[in-house]
C-alpha cells in the first residue's frame, strides 16, 4: 500500500523529472549564446588587429622606401653604379643588431641560432633574394610601366596561390578588384608596352619569386615554432648570409671602400636610420602575412606604390604623367573595390556569428 505522503512525493518527482529537460536547455542556450557572444568578440579583437597590422606594415614599407630613395638621391652620383645589395646588407645587420639588444634587454624572447630552424626558413629568404635580383634584372630589360603591369599579376598569382595552398576564399569583389587594378595598369603602360623574350624571362622569374615568398612566408609563419621577434632575427641572420657574397661578387663592396665621399657620419645615420625601420618592416610584414594572408599582404604591397608616388612628387621633385596620376586613381578604386569585399566579407560572418 503506498501511503498519500508516498504519493506527493511520486508526484513532485515526476514534475521535477519533466522540469529538468527544459532547465537543461535553457541552460544550454544561455551558454551557447555567451560562447558566441565570446567568439563575437574575439573577431571583433581580430579585426581590429588586422586593421593596425595592415597599417603598420604599410607605413613601414613607405617609410623604408623614402629612406632608400632619399639615399639613392644623396650619394649615387658619387659612385659609378649602385650599392642596391650592400644596402640591403647593411640594413640587415642594423636589424639583427636591434633585435639582439631587445633580447639582451629581455623585452622579447627567442631561442639561439639553430641550423634545424635555418634550414627551415631558409626558403623565405632565398625566395627574396630571387625577388630582389629578378627585380632588379627586369628593370633593365623592361619599363617600369610593364614591371608595374606584372606586378598586378604576381597579385592574382598569389590569390590563387592562396586558394589552393591555404583554403581561402576568393570573393568575387576582390577578383573584380584585382581587374581593374590590372586593367588601369595595362592602360597606362600602353604607350611603353614592349616585350622581348629575355625581358619576358626575367618578369616571369620575378612573379615566380614574388609569389614564392609572399606564399612561403604565410606557411613558415604558421608552421616554424618561433616567435615574430625570433623570426626577424632568422630573417635578417640568412639574408645577410645569402645576399654579402653577391654584393662581394657585383663589386659593391669594393665600390663603397673606395669612395670616401660615402664614409660620413651623415651616410651612416642614414643606414642606421633605414636598418632601424627595416627591424620594424620586417616585424610588421611577418605579422600582416600571419593575420590577414598573402593575397592581402600582396595588395597593399601594390597600393603603397599609391603614396611612394606622391611623396616622391613633394619630396623628391618626381614627375609624375598624366599615365602616372591616372594609375594612382585606378589603383584607390581597385583597393577601395578590394577593402569593400573584405569588409563585406567580415560582416556576413559576424552576422553568422550572431
């Protein structure tokens, strides 16, 4: 026999049975709802240190360019021919000196030099150390309005290059970007278009090699376990090693013993001055690479061609053409069409998030 206190307590465990269910689901909505509203956060967080990373590689990459270029205005009509390697060397050594000290000072952190880690960065560097020489090569083979025209499609080459190795996404808008940045370029070269083989030879090593580094650099940044700081100093150590034997073997070195017009403590300043932005350049390019991916790093690499240009104009008394001026406005729309897509982008996910 059960008695009635038997019986109300059956009861309230039935009720209690049927609440528990739905106390549980209202537990696990609350809890999904602060899980996205974390995640929520968190890209808003990323976003945000996209957009610095973005603009501290940028304004490094203008900064190290109007360094050079102030340079190349103040002493190459001292030399006969140019120190084009021997200054990227001696940048190089002013950045590892820099962020050496920042390890002594124990601001940052990295391990010893290891030949394990070399070796596998050492395809980052012998990528640029093609880029730079390519460059340098199609230069005296082609115009600059035809090296600027495979410059836009060394970006398109990257893009695909991104789809297939890193899985990302090609919006139509940013294809749609990468277009009429190379369609402005092709119209305003169309007056200096000349191709020979041996010019055509040299801009494909170049694309190849841009590509190459662009794309390896993402995939070294994520796989080689060392720290931004840490791969700075890898960067510049193997840079240096690659890049000094040829600047022996071009004469340069020879070249700058020779002329004492270059030993001044206004030239040194100069170098120190560049290798020092160059540190920062080289922290700043890792770490937009990282965040934001090849084919981003690679645009705004195009777009910073934009301000060189005008500072060039005030600062360097640089013509620039009616073909020049007409670039640098095809080329905003092109990075604004570009901006557009990965802000739409960005959204789209956020909303998804929500």
């Amino acid at each position: 026999m059960t008695t009635p206190e038997k019986r109300d307590v059956m009861a309230k465990d039935v009720e209690l049975g049927a609440l528990l269910p739905k106390i549980a689901e209202n537990v696990t909505g609350r809890n999904g709802i602060q899980e996205s509203k974390k995640e929520l956060a968190t890209k808003k967080g990323f976003a945000g240190g996209t957009l610095v990373s973005c603009a501290l590689y940028s304004g490094c990459s203008i900064g190290m360019v109007l360094v050079n270029k102030s340079l190349a205005s103040s002493y190459n009509h001292l030399i006969d021919g140019d120190l084009n390697i021997l200054l990227v060397v001696i940048q190089a050594v002013v950045a590892i000196a820099c962020v050496e000290i920042c390890k002594k000072m124990k601001w940052v952190e990295y391990p010893a030099f290891n030949f394990e880690t070399a070796k596998l960065w050492a395809p980052v560097n012998i990528f640029f150390c093609g880029m730079l020489l390519t460059g340098m090569a199609s230069l005296q083979f082609n115009s600059v309005p035809m090296v600027t025209v495979f410059k836009n499609i060394t970006n398109i080459i990257v893009s695909i290059g991104d789809y297939y190795c890193f899985k990302s996404n090609i919006e139509y808008m940013a294809m749609l970007a990468f277009g009429v940045m190379l369609g402005g370029a092709v119209a305003a070269a169309w007056q200096d278009i000349t191709i020979t083989f041996v010019g055509l030879f040299w801009m494909g090593a170049n694309c190849f090699c841009t590509a190459g580094y662009v794309l390896y650099m993402k995939y070294a940044t994520k796989n080689v376990k060392l720290s931004k700081f840490g791969m700075v100093f890898y960067n510049n150590v193997l840079c240096t090693c690659f890049l000094f034997p040829v600047s022996l073997f071009r004469g340069e070195v020879a070249i700058f013993l020779q002329t004492d017009a270059l030993h001044t403590m206004d030239y040194f300043v100069k170098n120190f001055f560049a290798g020092f932005v160059g540190f920062f350049l080289n922290f700043a390019s890792l770490n937009c690479v990282s965040l934001t991916g090849p084919t981003t790093y690679a645009i705004i690499g195009s777009l910073n061609k934009v301000p060189i240009a005008i500072f060039g104009y005030f600062l360097f008394d640089n013509i620039i053409t009616p073909e020049t001026w007409f670039f640098i406005v095809v080329s905003m729309c092109g990075g604004f069409l570009y901006s557009f897509a990965k802000i739409r982008s960005s959204h789209q996910k956020t909303k998804s998030i929500k």
